[in-house]
C-alpha cells in the first residue's frame, strides 16, 4: 500500500492530533498529573509525618486511622498513574477516563487531609500540634496550586477541601480565631485567583500551539496537494513514488500517466470555471476508479498520474484503466451543458521497465504516447519497442523543421470526377520526400508537425501552393485542401486562406477545405463559427473519410457542411460484403436529405463505378482514374481525361 505522506510537526502531541480541540486540549491538560511522580509521593511525607507525630501526642486513634487512609489513597493514585503509564498509545478518551480516577482518589485524599488538620487544631490542647497542622494545610494548598494549575477545578475542589475546614474551624473558637480565619481565608482567595489565572495562560498557550501546529499542517498539506482537485500533486507524487522505489525489488508496483482528450475544446468553449468544475469531477472518478491504496496524482492541468502497489503484469493493469477510461467517458452536465472527454493512459511496470523514479516516468510518459498516437481513449504498457518507435519519431521530428526551406515537401493531386463524367477538381496530396527515408506519407509526418508547432507553416504553404496551381487550371475546376485539426484551433485561419486567395487570384468558390470527422466530433462551437465565416468568403466544406468516426446525424444537421467524402473501405467492400451496398446506398441518401453532395474515394474497378452510379453518389475519386501525380503532370491528364478511355473492371 502507498501511504501519503503526512505532515510531521514535533510541538503536536498525538494527544492533539487524534481528537477534537476540546477533548484533546483536556486531555493535554490532565496529562501532566501522571508524569510527577515523585512530587506526589512527596506531598504525602507531610500528612503521614503530622499523623506520626500527633500520635504520640494523644490517645485517639484518629491520628492512625488517618495515616493508614493515607498510605491506601498513596498506593491508589501510585496505581493510577502506572496505568497511565502503561498505556502505548494514549487516546485522549483513556487519558480523561484514568484522570476521573485520579481525581476521586485525590479529593478522598484531600477531604481526609483537611479533616484530619481540622481536628488537631480544634481537638488537640498543643500549641505545637496546632502549630504543625495550619502549616501543613497551608503549605499543601500551596503545592496544589502550583502542581495541578492545568485542571482548575480539581485543584479548587482539593484546596476547598483543606482550607475550608480550617476557616470553619477558626470561626467556632471564638473572636480571637478570627484573625487567622480571615488571613486564611485571603490566602484561599488568592489561590483561587491565582490557579484560574494560570489555567487560562496554560489553555492559551495550547489553543496557540494547537493553532500554529494547524497551520504548519495545512500549509504542509497545500504544499503537496492540488488546490483544485485535493489530490496529491506532482511533489507528493514524487514522493510516494521515492518510497515505492525503495522497496524495489520484493514490492512491484505500476506507475500510470493520464492525460484528458480535447479537455482545452471544453475549457475553450464552456469557460475556464466549467473547465475547473469538469477537472473535480473526472479527477474523482479516476479515484473513485481505482482501489484504495492507489495513490492518484494531478500533476499539472488534465494531466493525472498514478501508483498501483501489486501490479506487474499488462493483464492486471489493463482492467483498471479500462475502468476507468470508462468512467471519465461518461457525460458530465454542468448547469443544464453536457461536456464530454475521454483519458489516455500510459503504463510502467516496476521494476520490469526500469527502478528509478526518471526511468519509470519516461517509460510511462512513452506509453501514454503511444496511446494518443493509436486513437486516443486507450490504454497502452510500455515495451522496448515503443521507445525505439519514439526516437524513431523524434528523428522525423528532427528532420522535419528544416524540410520546408529544403524544399522536401511537395504537393500531388488525384483528380476528382463528376459520376455521369467529366473532371470537377483535384484534391491535393501532401509528400515528403526525405532524402534517407524516401517517400513519408502524411499520415506519418502530420502529427508529428502538429507537436513540433511545423503544421501552421505547413498548412500555409500548402494553401498558397494549391491555389497557386489551381489558379493556371482551366475554370471551375476546383482544388480540395485537407486541413490539419489543429490547425482549426488556430486563430489566423481565416486571414491564411484570404492571403492565398488574394496572392494567387484564385477565386474562392474554386478552394475546397476538408476536415475530419474528429473535428466534427468535437462540436465545439467556436470551430462551427470558423466554418460558416470560411463558407462566407465563398469556399466549400468537406467532411472527409465519413464513416470511420461516429458522426451522428445531429451533428451532420448542426455543422456547415456541402460536402460527404465516403471512405474508401466502404468502397472497396463493395462485392465483398453484403452490408457494403446497403450502408452506402443509406449514406448517399442521407446526404441527400441533408443537400450534401457525396464524393465515393478509393474506387478501382469500373464495376465499384458502375454501383456508385446507380446508388446516385454525385462525385468519384481512385486509381481507377488515376494515381496522385505532380502539378506540371495536371494538364496532361486532363487531356487524357477528356478522352474516351477503357476502365478497368
């Protein structure tokens, strides 16, 4: 089990610490009665002293019944304290239970002493033995006072008990007594007084221990744990994750790294105070996901961390995540909105993948790449290969910033052609050609220049690049540009496309932008605002690869949209699967109802055509027509184009 480190301060006691202020102040209080005692054997040599000598002086048994009394209330307070002594951990409830003990004896003890010192002065015919027992009582009194100050009414009831009888005493012997009865009554008061004052300094000067020591605790607790959350935070983190190391390797442990998908999309579009609200709410379904001895982390805005005592297998650590994958994927309604956001996570394993605290987090954070990179919402445990795939990645990364000014990137374009014939455009097709690795396809570089900050420039640059070539095209042909979804979270978009269509002349009713379903997805709203300003400026949008998400209709209804680009596997299905023409035929239609034009891609053989045609999709694109080809080979091809051709079947 992960214990969370709990803040040590040595001026708090465990009797404050593990109980209410009152109880535990109490507590403290009566405390220190069981730690004196010797003192309390001492203030019994004066009683059992006077008892001893004022039985030589008379006949009476009083002073014998008096010292054995003592000597039996002697060993009952002995004994009290040496319970208190044996106790391990003292709870304040056996602390004040014992103290109720001690005090009966010590008021029997006390009444007793008072009773007897009463008597010697009133019974006794010697001047000496009065002498003896007024200062005993006095003296004792003064004892009293200064050694159970900390309990107040004991030591009053104590004093009360001794004095008292003596002022009674003093006043029954007639006028001359009477003197003494008033001096001793002054000095009653004056304990009195004195015993309050003390009491009220000492619990002052607990209740400001108490608060300081709280304090200490709390700016402890605030410097280890997330304000917003109340989670341990990545200091606490660290931490805990130091002590599971140390008990490497006889206790195997899983370190997780989670991080929210498109929680900046609802902090954007719901406001920084829903996004905070959302942050408590999915951080306590990730611990409420967990087991109790997990020790889950926030480490700094949606990124979350976490340590499993016992997990050393994928088969282990995988159910969990699912679980909780599933539990943050649940909708979240703040004040009548629904947010959505998905979590992936990225797994370690110790000591298998590494025992050090650097090792374990790089190989977590690894995982959690790999997660993201696989479709996000996933879970994935490290192994060696994924980190040869990441310094794989970090080398394009590398390469990448400088391909631009090397001139490596470059534009093809595949034709797209209305079904009944005749060309409506060309969609262009990114490539990199690295001078070692040959030919990179987008789906390989394009995220990587999403992290590295490389897709703004790119995107431009192929804006430009497009409408340029698009421009020198016979009118209207049209050119389809796919955009990054990162690049729609970007603020300038708008002026990119406005500068390329101004720069090149191209009209815009001629520029196609493609987004994907991810984007559609998202249903942010300030996205949504983009497209129509896009669609304002005269320029058409595309929702590319329908099909491989989960739109719905709603959001097909919701989003500006004028065309459906169905995914190739759709098509390629065709005469292989049953369902294929079905869910085509359905999707054709549906773009209808909604006035969307389809575009069927991939299609290869003319018998797909001759299918398309009939279900009614209005455009087509694949190798069927052609493959994707330089912009100096354009005007070629729609020269062959033009022509009658024999397709294959």
């Amino acid at each position: 089990m992960i214990h969370h480190p709990t803040p040590a301060d040595p001026s708090r006691s465990r009797l404050e610490t593990q109980a209410a202020p009152n109880e535990a102040d109490d507590a403290a209080l009566v405390a220190p009665l069981f730690d004196r005692l010797a003192s309390l054997c001492v203030g019994h040599v004066a009683p059992l002293a006077l008892c001893g000598f004022v039985a030589t002086r008379t006949d009476s048994a009083w002073p014998i019944i008096c010292l054995v009394l003592d000597l039996v209330l002697l060993a009952a307070r002995i004994l009290v304290v040496l319970g208190f002594r044996r106790l391990r951990d003292p709870q304040p409830a056996d602390v004040l239970r014992l103290a109720r003990r001690y005090f009966v004896v010590g008021i029997i003890w006390s009444v007793a002493t008072g009773a007897f010192c009463a008597w010697c002065y009133a019974s006794v015919d010697d001047d000496a033995t009065r002498t003896l027992a007024a200062t005993l009582a006095m003296g004792t009194v003064g004892g009293i006072a200064s050694r159970n100050a900390t309990t107040p009414r004991f030591a009053l009831a104590q004093i009360s008990s001794i004095l008292l009888p003596q002022i009674a005493v003093a006043v029954s012997l007639g006028s001359w007594h009477w003197t003494q009865a008033t001096m001793v009554l002054v000095y009653f008061i004056a304990l009195r007084s004195i015993v309050r004052r003390h009491h009220a300094d000492i619990r002052a000067s607990l209740r400001a221990q108490r608060e300081r020591a709280e304090l200490a605790r709390r700016s402890e607790h605030m410097a280890l744990h997330d304000s917003l959350t109340g989670l341990p935070n990545r200091a606490m983190f660290r931490i805990a994750l130091d002590r599971a190391v140390t008990g490497l390797p006889k206790a195997g442990f899983a370190v997780l790294y989670l991080d929210l998908d498109r929680f900046k999309e609802v902090n954007d579009s719901l406001g920084h105070a829903m996004g905070d609200r959302l942050l408590r709410e999915v951080a306590a379904r990730i611990r409420g996901s967990l087991r109790e001895g997990d020790l889950v982390a926030r480490l700094a805005g949606d990124e979350f961390a976490a340590i499993l005592p016992g997990l050393q297998t994928a088969e282990a650590i995988l159910p969990l995540a699912r679980r909780v994958i599933e539990a943050v994927r649940a909708d979240v309604i703040l004040d009548g909105q629904r947010a959505s956001v998905g979590i992936s996570i990225g797994a370690a394993i110790a000591p298998r993948d590494g025992m050090t605290n650097d090792g374990l987090i790089r190989h977590a954070d690894t995982a959690l790449y790999e997660a993201k990179d696989s479709g996000r919402g996933t879970c994935r445990v490290f192994d060696r290969e994924m980190a040869e795939r990441l310094q794989a990645r970090r080398g394009l990364a590398a390469d990448l910033r400088g391909a631009l000014q090397r001139g490596e990137l470059v534009l093809c374009y595949q034709p797209i052609l209305h079904a009944a014939g005749g060309v409506a455009g060309f969609e262009a097709l990114l490539r990199w050609h690295h001078p070692h690795r040959g030919l990179v396809m987008p789906a390989e570089f394009i995220p990587v220049a999403e992290e590295i900050g490389a897709i703004a420039a790119i995107d431009a640059w192929v804006l430009r690049t497009a409408c340029a070539d698009a421009a020198g095209w016979p009118s209207p042909l049209r050119v389809a540009v796919n955009l990054s979804p990162a690049r729609l979270e970007g603020r300038d978009l708008t002026c990119t496309v406005a500068e390329a269509l101004a720069a090149t002349g191209l009209a815009a009713s001629r520029l196609e932008l493609e987004i994907t379903e991810a984007v559609v997805l998202r249903d942010n709203q300030r996205i949504m605002a983009l497209l129509r300003e896009l669609r304002g400026m005269g320029l058409r949008v595309a929702l590319d690869d329908f099909g491989t998400g989960y739109s719905s209709l709603a959001y097909l209804r919701r989003f500006p949209l004028d065309k459906l680009k169905i995914d190739r596997g759709f098509v390629q299905d065709l005469g292989h699967s049953p369902t294929a023409a079905p869910i085509l035929r359905a999707i054709i239609e549906l773009a209808h109802t909604l006035g969307l034009v389809t575009t069927a891609e991939g299609v290869e053989t003319a018998a797909q055509l001759g299918l398309l045609r009939e279900m009614g999709v209005a455009e087509v694109q694949g190798y069927l027509f052609s493959q994707p080809c330089p912009a100096a080979e354009v005007p070629a091809l729609l020269e062959a184009l033009a022509r009658p051709v024999k397709l294959r079947a």
